[in-house]
C-alpha cells in the first residue's frame, strides 16, 4: 500500500481541484494535518476539501475563530488554524476533542501549535513552493491514511 503520495500543483486552481479529489477519497473520518509556509496554499487547498463535499459558500481562513464549522449533508467538516494559538492548553477549554468523531472530518493548519493535545493525524500533507509552482506531499500516519492516499 502507498504510504506516500506526490504531486505538482501549476497554480490555485489546480489546488482547489486537488483539495476536492482529497474529500472524494475520504469516505470515512479524517483528520489531515496541513503543513506549509504562510502562503503557500493550505487554505486554498482546504476549499477545494469542503466545497468537494458540497458546500456551497465561501470557504474563509479561520486564523481569528480557531476553527470554522461545516455542517454538509454527509459530513462535519472543521476546519482549524492554529497559527494564532497562544498555548495547547486554549484547545482543551474550547472542547477540542469533541470536534474528532465518527462524522467529521478535520483539517488543521499549524498543528505543530497544538502539540500533545491534537489527536494523531491521518495524513499529514506539506505544500511548498517550487519555483513558481507548489509541491503537495501526504503522508499516510494511519490505516485510514493509508486507504486515502491509496484511491488518489
């Protein structure tokens, strides 16, 4: 079974369409860790992620709320960003353990911020620069993970 999976990205665009082929493969409770330098796509990609399961407004960075909710018509999708974080300890009183069931999927941004209370991720996917272009890279933590980046 893969473990790892690569691919170039040309532009935002294709990061959306990526972000959508992600949530078509996820079919049943994820959570993916997103990594990347600011910029470098984790919010564009996120879009793709929640409109490919059908939302259809706008997807925003939730960098002041923490975490953006999602109630689609399968799924709960929460969306975090970490990066104005203070302390882990904040996640425990805002109840982050009950946002990781068995009907959500989760997708956080700067998780390195929430270190030793965040659950284990499924994947951990890293965009970077490359030139002009960005490189996204999932690495499978879990069998679930696994399942995922082996119907990409």
């Amino acid at each position: 079974m893969l473990n790892l999976f690569k691919e170039e990205l040309l532009d935002a665009d294709q990061t959306v369409a990526f972000g959508g082929r992600l949530s078509a493969a996820c079919d049943e409770p994820t959570c993916i860790y997103l990594h990347g330098d600011l910029g470098a796509g984790k919010t564009t990609l996120s879009r793709g992620f929640i409109q490919g399961l059908g939302h259809q407004g706008n997807v925003k960075s939730p960098t002041y709320t923490l975490v953006e909710p999602y109630e689609l018509a399968d799924w709960q999708v929460y969306h975090f960003d970490l990066y104005r974080l203070g302390d882990p300890e904040e996640l425990e009183f805002m109840g982050i353990r009950d946002y990781f069931t068995d009907s959500s999927h989760c997708l956080v941004e700067w998780p390195e911020r929430g270190e030793g209370i965040l659950p284990k991720p499924d994947i951990d996917l890293t965009l970077s620069y490359v030139g002009l272009q960005r490189t996204v890279e999932l690495q499978a933590n879990t069998e679930i993970g696994l399942r995922v980046l082996n119907k990409l």
